[in-house]
C-alpha cells in the first residue's frame, strides 16, 4: 500500500477544483472554484486549510482573477487586478504563505504585458503546485533523519497531504519515517475545534496504512508521561525571525508538556512559511474565529447558555520549546535568531 496517496487540489477544465475538506471522512466532495470570489470562500470557509494549501490555493486564485480582470477590461486589466489581490490576502490572515503566494504571482503580473495573461500565471501557479510537493518530500526525508528506529510519535493538527500540495510537512516527515522503518505508531490529537486531527489526519494515516490512535487534545501529556513517545511533529502556519512559530491552537500546550517530559519537539514548514520582518512570534496576527464554532457541533449547540466563547485559531510556540525547525533548506537545532538568518541566507 502506498502511504502517498492523496492529492486535495488540481487544475481541471479551467478551474481550480479542491475536496472539500468539511465533509471529510464522510464523503469526499469537489469544490469547483471558477472565480476569485469562489477561492476566497473556500480559504474563508475551511474549504481548503493548512498554510501551503492555502498558498498554491491563492496562487490559482490569482489566475483566475486575471482571467475575469482581461474578459472584463482587456489591456487595462492590471490597472484593476490590485483590489481583487487586496481582496484575496484578506482572506485569512495568520497563514503566511497567502501573501507569500499572492506576492509571487504579482511579481509575474508586473513582468507581464498587456496581452491576456492566463497561460503565463497558470503555468506558474502550476509550478508552485508541483515543488510544494517536492519540497515537502525533502524535507520529510530530512526530518526522518532525526527519527531513532522504533519510536512512536504525536502530531497536532492536519498537516498532511490536505494541508500541503501533496505529501505534507509534518506528515511528510511521518511518511518518510514510516516508510523507512523508524515509527512504529502515530498518536493524533482529535484538533478542536475542527478536529482536524480526528478528521483529517486519521483519515490520511488510515487511508495510507499508517498506524494511527486519536486521542483527545488533553490527553497528550498523560501519554508522554507513559514515556514511550520520541517527538511531538508538528507544522507551522508563520514562523518569525527568531525562531518562535504560530500553528493551531494547542500546540503551545503540546510543547510545554514535550518539554517537561523530556520529548523533543520538531517543527516542519517550508521557507515560505518564515516570515523574516516579523521579529518575534509576539507580532504574528492570531486570526479569531466565531464562537459558534466551540458552541455547536454539526449545527447542534451543545454549550451551556448564556456563555460566550473565546476562539483564537493558533497559538504561539517559543523558540526556546523548539528542538528542531526542519525546511527544505535544511534543519536548524534548537532555533534562534542568528540560526535563522543563517538558514535564510544560505
């Protein structure tokens, strides 16, 4: 069986077409975007989630808008294309790789004429589909390098091939290990909550026979203290400068519990994701969401009521909980500001 099987996003019949990732595991249901407005909703709408879906995502977004921009306004379609990338890099706001994607694709716009433009930046959002994928291979083999045979591990969150272009990041290093004999089992927290984990990630695992146990988001530090956990593998939605990085809600907990139980703690994300003007993960933009979503399950409200909900989506993990930040460029071992620059530069 292999264990890379999935592929969420694709170009089909001049339309950017993502499964649905709200109705997983049930069904598996398209998502046919045939304009910008149609991306927006699915990056807004948890349609597509995970920073480097988002960003391949926006960058199909951006040919799209163009495609509308030069029917609607022919040679004069640069001079309008501006607010439909505003509209977009609005979208979502923690995830990093949306302007990093939106900020290549206007790069290309600017490079181009008059003329329609649609084969231009279809071919580029093409290629940034095809190396997510190989840049999360590499670095899957990367970080299985880190990996002691036999070990067992737990991640957070979705980071796998629904979160990525293919393959996924910290679900890249899981598959790279797996399949090179390192883990043994994988334990993954259910995520609130969008349970992603429960979702998704078991999903993924299942559907690519890789062991997989779901335990609830509060239950990780009982089971490192069990001590058969090697590491807690992780992704990140934006990591800063020095090293500290935003990823879901719960990772931070993760972290200190990893830390107390002498677990290590590897982050897995591309460069995209490294945000170098931020200076510190105490300037990353939390996104809040509606507090109906901790209120109601399945449009059912379960809360008690007449209480609120406070729902931020991510947290921040220091640096200084972190033992390994693992991207396409290499590793860096406990991270720190002037590791980062070196990582960046090289």
């Amino acid at each position: 069986m292999s264990n890379d099987s999935i592929r969420a996003i694709a170009w089909r019949d001049d339309a950017l077409v993502l499964l649905d990732q709200r109705y997983l595991p049930d069904k598996e249901i398209d998502f046919v975007c045939e304009s910008l407005n149609d991306v927006i909703d699915a990056i807004k709408l948890m349609v597509v989630r995970g920073a480097p879906a988002i960003g391949v995502t926006a960058a199909f977004g951006v040919v799209l808008a163009a495609k509308a921009c030069y029917q609607q306004h022919g040679e004069q379609w640069k001079h309008v294309i501006a607010s439909d990338l505003k509209l977009l890099a609005a979208a979502r706001p923690t995830a990093v790789n949306l302007a990093w994607a939106i900020e290549q694709m206007n790069m290309l716009i600017k490079d181009c004429g008059t003329n329609n433009p649609h084969a231009t930046l279809l071919q580029k959002a093409q290629s940034m589909l095809t190396e997510d994928i190989q840049i999360n291979q590499k670095m899957g083999d990367l970080g299985a390098e880190l990996i002691d045979s036999g070990s067992q591990v737990i991640t957070h969150c979705n980071t796998g091939s629904l979160a990525t272009a293919g393959y996924g990041t910290a679900l890249g290093v899981i598959r790279s290990a797996f399949k090179a004999g390192k883990i043994e089992h994988v334990y993954a927290d259910e995520t609130r909550p969008w349970l992603q984990g429960s979702r998704l990630t078991a999903w993924e695992l299942v559907k690519d026979g890789i062991p997989v146990s779901l335990i609830v988001d509060s239950a990780s530090a009982h089971l490192m203290k069990q001590g058969n956990i090697s590491w807690v593998i992780v992704g990140s939605d934006r990591i800063a400068a020095n090293g500290d990085i935003a990823n879901k809600i719960g990772t931070y907990a993760a972290a200190i519990s990893a830390r107390y139980h002498h677990v290590k703690f590897m982050v897995v994300a591309p460069t995209s994701t490294i945000d170098m003007n931020l200076e510190s993960g105490d300037l990353i933009p939390i996104e809040q969401r509606g507090q109906d979503e901790l209120m109601q399950l399945n449009g059912q409200y379960f809360a008690a009521k007449g209480s609120q909900a406070w729902n931020p989506v991510f947290d921040v993990t220091p640096a200084k909980l972190i033992d390994a930040i693992v991207t396409e460029k290499g590793v860096i071992m406990q991270p720190n500001a002037a590791k980062m620059i070196n990582l960046m530069n090289g």
